[in-house]
C-alpha cells in the first residue's frame, strides 16, 4: 500500500510525522514541495495550504493525525 507525504524540509511537524512512520515501519514516499513546484499544486487541489498531507488509498489527511493513519492502515498503537 503506498503512503505518500507531502513535505517540507524545515517544517516540525513534517518531521516529526516522518519520524512516526519510521518507528510504526510504515513504507512511504516523500513528495517534497521545496523540489517540485507540481506538488505545491497537488496539494491545493486536495484543498490544503499547509503541510504535512498525507495520502493513503487516495484519502487525505491532513497535519498530524497518528490515530487516523493508523486506523486508514487498519494498525493500533
């Protein structure tokens, strides 16, 4: 299952995110906005000014929301 997170790199809350899915083992891609402008547009189109975003099974959510990426990839704390 892909997990993408649209990022920045001095953004906290991003990393601490990055960090969260590292210690849960959980496989990710990062789509860094300050790299390609092209992922500043797709978050908009998802209807966020900010990050971090992530997707999973093409549901968005946004900040940091540990319980509810858990429960879209069907894991518990």
């Amino acid at each position: 299952m892909s997990v993408i997170v649209y990022s920045k790199p001095h953004c906290p809350e991003c990393n601490v995110l990055k960090r969260f899915l590292r210690d849960y083992q959980i496989d990710f891609v990062v789509r860094d906005l300050s790299k390609n402008p092209k992922y500043i547009d797709e978050v908009k189109s998802m209807g966020f000014l900010g990050v971090p975003v992530t997707v999973i099974k093409g549901k968005a959510i946004p900040g940091l929301q540990p319980d509810a990426i858990l429960a879209m990839l069907g894991r518990r704390y």
